[in-house]
C-alpha cells in the first residue's frame, strides 16, 4: 500500500468512513468532497436533486481527468457501495429506481465526464491553472486596443479579470459588478456594458448569473476563435503584421501594454477620468525604466490620437511620474520595479494631489455601498411583502415528478419545464399546449 493511499485510508477510518479504493488517486480536494459531502456549498441548485445531481457530476468530472480515470466499477463502489457523503445523491436514487438503474446512471455522467475533460484539456493543479491564465495573457497583450468603441476599457476589465483570476486558481472566477468597476476604476453601467461586449466578443462566458444578497456571477475567461486563428498564423517567438483592424498587434516586442502593470494603477485616484484617465495609465504600463519609448512608438501601441499621447506624457513628467531623456519616455526609479512598473503608492497620491482628484476611488466605493444596501432592502422588503401575499395556486399537482430526482412520473405532461410547479411552461413556445386535465385518463 503506498503512503498516499495509507493517508487516505487512515483519514477515512477517523471520520468514520469505509476506505475509498480506487485504481489511481484523485485530488485531495476532490478526495475531500467526497468523504464530505459539499459542505461549502460550491454545488448548491435549486433543490435537493439538482444540488445531488451537481454535486456527482462535479464527482465524475474530478474521476476522468487523463492519467486519473476510474473504471465505472469504481465509481460505482465509492459512490453506492461506500457510505460516503458525497454518494447521497446516488444510493438515494438507488433506493427509488434499483441497483441497474443507478448504475447505468452513473456510467453514463462518468461517459460525459470524460467527454467533456477530453474536450476541455486538463488542468492537474495551480501551475497548470496559472499557465491557461498566462495563454490568455499572451494573447491580449499581442493585440492592440483601439481607444474607440469601448475598447480600452474592455481591455482594463480583462486586465482585472486577469488578476481574478491569478487569486482563484482557474479561469472560472467570481465577482460582482460593483467591486469589478472599483477594480477597474469606472463607473458601474461602463463595467456593464463593457462585459457585454466582451461576451459578444467571445472573451468572456457567464457560467451563472448573481443572485441574491452577496452572490455575485460567474464568469470564465476564453480567447476567442478569431484571436486564435490570428495568433495560429504568426511565427514563433514574433507578434504578427498589424493587417486586420479590430485585431492588429503590436510589431515591435517592447511596445506592449503589461496588463499586470496596468492592473496595479487603473483604479489609483492619478488616473481618474478627471486626472491622467485611462489612457495615462495605458502608457504608464507601456514604459520601461530601461529602454526608451518614443512618442510615435507608444501611439503605435494604444492606438491613442498624437496630440493626446504628447499631452499625457508632458502631465506625467510634470508629476514625476515619468523622465524624459532625447526624446525617449522612461518610468521614474520609483516605479520601476524588477520587471516593469511597480506602483509606489505616495507618488500616486502626490500625482493625484496636483491634479485635484483625491478621495474620488472612495468617493465611488461609497456610492456603490449605499446602492449595495439599498439592493439588499429592498430584497428584504419583497420577500416580507411575498409571505404576506396570498399563496400562488399550484398547478401542477402531486405525484407528476419525483420530488427526490426530479424524473417525470407522469407522460401526460412530456415536453412541459415544471421546474416551477405554480407555473409550468411548454419548452417549445411556437406550439402552445393546454394543461393536462387530470380528471380524464390517459
């Protein structure tokens, strides 16, 4: 018996749990989940059988990765034959539709499991995490971002999603609107409209939408399918010929906008609308305390218009925030940092100071308090004002679908989403269909 198998069993014996046998190892985390159930609720439905069906679909997903496949057999033994927490959702529908049922069950979420992981690629732990976020770095950064049409700003909201994603571990994060536009420094109906575009675009895909008092959406991050053909044809270790309009790059390797660097002062009080602005920010991010930029390369870059490029760069040198040298642009000692920018809070304020926007961040996170408050009351409000209101007549009545897994009992109302019992609603709206009469037989 190897050590890691020892641990596991050891760990099983103490809760007081059979020791899970597999042929090859799964993850602690998805060890964990299965010994213990979900008891973070990161696979919480809308009900018992939908959080049970999630939770063995997260199950079988966690027992397909390459190098890690269980057989069905196995599944099968940690999930029904195994009282583990995590098999509730299993032996429970053993229970109501029989051992070959369940099994069948199983085998095939494990089937579509593995289907999904082959499509998907494999991500083993956090640095396998960390170089998917990196390809989408990569690929944002080779692309220039017009200034027109939302387009910096789509490109300050991926620099914060970026960095989302860096703490979460994946390209699946989590977040709220509000505290997304403090991040990116804007106002919240721009952050809006720029992860609608963003979604069109292809860069982002929303997983679940927010509901609630403190649930925010989730979000995954992507690179579209016209970045990758684009990127596909360019040569190693070059950026490609700015050719296209809406997608071209940046030829020069050092003249690149660092997403990083542009996330560390986007939102600082210096780069208000009212102060350097996105585009200040935008250069910044471009320098370098070494190698020199000029003003046409750096207008190269952000696609920004030549008079503002000149305008920016004289403000920044007036605040110190940028030396100039024959012509070149360089960052001050004080932000330089070992690769690039690294944001030096007091000279930020003393930017901020001479340009008269002080407080204007906190200012924006009051504001987006108050309307987080004013959202949660009045989601109290409505919920006293729904227990005070008369009961919805149910319609669909008793003995239609089992309320343990969620299966329909009775054919007469195939094709029906009864998922809201007071309002079922027919899937295809171009064909209505009346309710069922229960009164007359099948």
């Amino acid at each position: 018996m190897t050590a890691a198998r020892t641990v596991q069993a050891r760990t099983a014996v103490a809760r007081g749990v059979a020791p899970v046998w597999q042929r090859r190892p799964i993850s602690a985390r998805s060890l964990r989940l299965l010994l213990e159930g979900d008891v973070d609720g990161r696979y919480a439905g809308r009900d018992d059988p939908d959080s049970g069906f999630r939770l063995t679909m997260a199950l079988a997903l966690a027992c397909s990765q390459p190098g890690r496949e269980w057989t069905p057999a196995d599944f099968h033994q940690a999930l029904i034959y195994t009282p583990t927490r995590g098999g509730w959702w299993a032996r429970k529908l053993r229970e109501r539709k029989g051992t070959q049922y369940a099994e069948n069950k199983l085998t095939a979420m494990l089937d579509k499991a593995r289907d999904f992981a082959a499509r998907n690629g494999t991500i083993t732990g956090r640095p396998d995490a960390l170089e998917k976020i990196a390809e989408v770095r990569r690929a944002v950064e080779s692309l220039c971002w017009p200034t027109r049409g939302g387009k910096a700003t789509n490109l300050k909201n991926l620099a914060a999603r970026l960095r989302l994603c860096e703490r979460s571990g994946g390209l699946d994060h989590t977040t709220a609107v509000r505290p997304l536009a403090e991040q990116m420094g804007c106002a919240r109906s721009t952050t809006e409209a720029s992860d609608r575009r963003l979604v069109e675009e292809g860069w982002l895909e929303l997983l679940e939408a927010g509901t609630g008092k403190n649930h925010g959406s989730r979000w995954r991050l992507r690179i579209p399918e016209a970045v990758l053909e684009l990127l596909a044809r360019a040569a190693p270790g070059h950026f490609l010929p700015p050719t296209p309009s809406e997608l071209a790059t940046v030829p020069d390797p050092h003249t690149y906008t660092d997403t990083a660097a542009l996330a560390d002062v986007m939102a600082h009080d210096a780069f208000h609308h009212y102060a350097h602005g996105t585009s200040g920010a935008r250069l910044l991010a471009c320098l370098d305390a070494v190698e020199g930029l000029t003003p046409a390369q750096l207008q190269q870059t952000t696609t920004l218009d030549r008079t503002t490029v000149g305008r920016r760069l004289r403000e920044m040198v007036a605040d110190g925030l940028v030396r100039e040298l024959e012509g070149r642009y360089y960052l001050t000692g004080t932000l330089a940092g070992e690769v690039r920018l690294k944001a030096d809070q007091n000279l930020l304020k003393q930017a901020a100071e001479q340009q008269g926007t002080v407080g204007m961040g906190e200012r924006r996170s009051r504001r987006h308090a108050r309307e987080r408050a004013n959202y949660q009351r009045w989601l109290t409000e409505r919920a006293q004002r729904r227990r005070l209101a008369r009961p919805r007549l149910v319609l669909v009545p008793e003995g239609v679908v089992d309320p343990s897994t969620g299966e329909l009992l009775d054919q007469r109302w195939q094709g029906w989403d009864l998922s809201d019992p007071t309002r079922p609603v027919w899937r295809d709206e171009l064909k209505p269909r009346a309710v069922p009469d229960q009164r007359r037989p099948a």
